[in-house]
C-alpha cells in the first residue's frame, strides 16, 4: 500500500481543501484561526506535509462548508494512477 498523501485521491482531496478556502476567501491564517489551530497546520496539510485523520477532514470541511458526502464520492470516483 503507498503512502496514502502520495496518492492521486489524497490530492484531490487537498485540492478541493484548497479551492473551498480560497472560495471563501479565507487565508490559511483565517482558515486556522476558525478551527482553533496554528497557521502551520493548515499549510502542512495543503502542502502533503502532514495527513489529515478523518475527524480533522471533517472538521476543515465543516468549517468551510463542504458536503462531506459529495467530497467522498468524489475521491471513490477518482482512479488511481
């Protein structure tokens, strides 16, 4: 098994992270702030420095509004390269 932030579905998953903050348009520092967290936080998991655990995803995706579901069908359509 890969290394999962190494994997086509992780980055979808980060790009759609990423589009839904800038959407809003929310830096990283505003995005960390709302989850109570440190800037670095945020920018570690865009970058695929750090993975985000399944509660943390679905904390970033509340705060940012996402529709988890459609997130995860999203990723389940995605094939893998």
């Amino acid at each position: 098994m890969v290394n999962s932030v190494h994997t086509k579905r992780y980055r979808t998953l980060l790009q759609a992270l990423i589009e839904a903050r800038k959407a809003k348009k929310l830096s990283q520092a505003d995005l960390a702030e709302m989850l109570g967290r440190v800037q670095t936080f945020v920018s570690k998991y865009e970058r695929g420095e750090r993975r985000l655990d399944v509660i943390e995803f679905i904390e970033v995706a509340e705060v940012l509004d996402m529709d988890i579901v459609r997130i995860i069908r999203k990723l389940k359509a995605t094939n893998e390269e």
